[in-house]
C-alpha cells in the first residue's frame, strides 16, 4: 500500500487497522483501532491533519482531504460508503453513516448517530443535528432516525470492524 511521508509527517495506523494496498495515506494521518480502509480509498494529510477514529470504515473510492491548517476529526464508529469524499475542516460524529457518493464540505459537522444519504452534498459550514436523517443536494435534514436506521449504523460499523480482522488474516492475493 502506498503509505508517504509528506514534509516530515507519517501516518499513524493502528495494528489492529486494516489498509488495502491500493488505498493511499499521505502524511499527517492517524487510524484508530479496528478500522477498515478500502481499495482506492485516498486520505491525504498534506496540507492538514485528518483524524479517524477505532472502528471506522472508509470504504472503496473514498477521498478525505483537509485544507490547509485545519484537521478533519472522523470520530468512531463511523462509516464512509463507496466513493464518498469528506473535505475539511469538518467533524463527524461518532455513529456516523456517510453513503455511497455522498459530499462533505468545508466547515460542515454531522452530529452524533447520524445518516446522511447516498449521493447528498453538504455544503460548507452546514451542520446535520443529533440522530437525523439528512439527503439531497443542497441536504435537508428530513426526520429523527427511528431506531432501524441507527441500527443499521451501529451494524455497519460492526461488520467492517470485524471485516478488518478477517482481511488481516485471509486476503490473499493470487494473480497480478
């Protein structure tokens, strides 16, 4: 996996942590626990610092990136679907589900438990509250999560936690 150095600063990742090696971590980069961190997937610390919690998943095709200066803080148990991109500043929350192709702009916060649909943009500085349902583009914040959705949270951070583990252990790879 391509892990770079950039003006002194290496990521941090933890044992336990899964990174595919396609995916790409570029300097200041700290992975917690239990992580999973899928193919394509490219975190780059260059400019800023990005921070992600135990037990998160930043799933294939995702870009994190941070301006200059400033820190994106992923909190745990957070889940970032296929092809997603969280540019910051920004804080998620722990219990967090981010889908598939969704945006996260600059200075934008999604409160704890929170879901933000697949395809939604966030745009700057925007803040999703406590247990809401958020979507669209610009995103309106819809309803409260009813207990299935945030079920469905906590079961996918579970899943890919585990899922780090297992790759650890049985991915192999069998032809170039």
């Amino acid at each position: 996996m391509p892990i770079y150095e950039f003006d002194a600063k290496q990521p941090q990742i933890a044992k336990s942590s899964y990174v595919h090696p396609q995916a790409t971590l570029i300097g200041a980069v700290e992975i917690g626990e239990h992580c999973f961190i899928g193919a394509g997937a490219v975190i780059r610390g260059d400019y800023g610092k990005i921070v992600i919690g135990n037990n998160c998943a930043i799933e294939e095709n995702c870009v994190v990136h941070t301006e200059p200066e400033s820190i994106a803080i992923i909190e745990d148990n957070v889940l970032i679907g296929h092809g997603a991109i969280v540019h910051g500043p920004c804080l998620i929350k722990q219990e967090v589900t981010i889908g598939m192709g969704a945006i996260v702009s600059v200075g934008c916060e999604i409160g704890p438990q929170s879901l933000l649909a697949a395809g939604s943009v966030l745009t700057p500085g925007k803040v999703v509250p406590l247990q809401k349902l958020a979507a669209g583009n610009p995103v309106t914040v819809l309803k409260d999560l009813e207990e299935r959705l945030l079920d469905y949270n906590r079961m996918g951070t579970r899943l890919y936690s585990e899922l780090s583990g297992r790759c650890q252990q049985s991915l192999k790879l069998i032809s170039d």
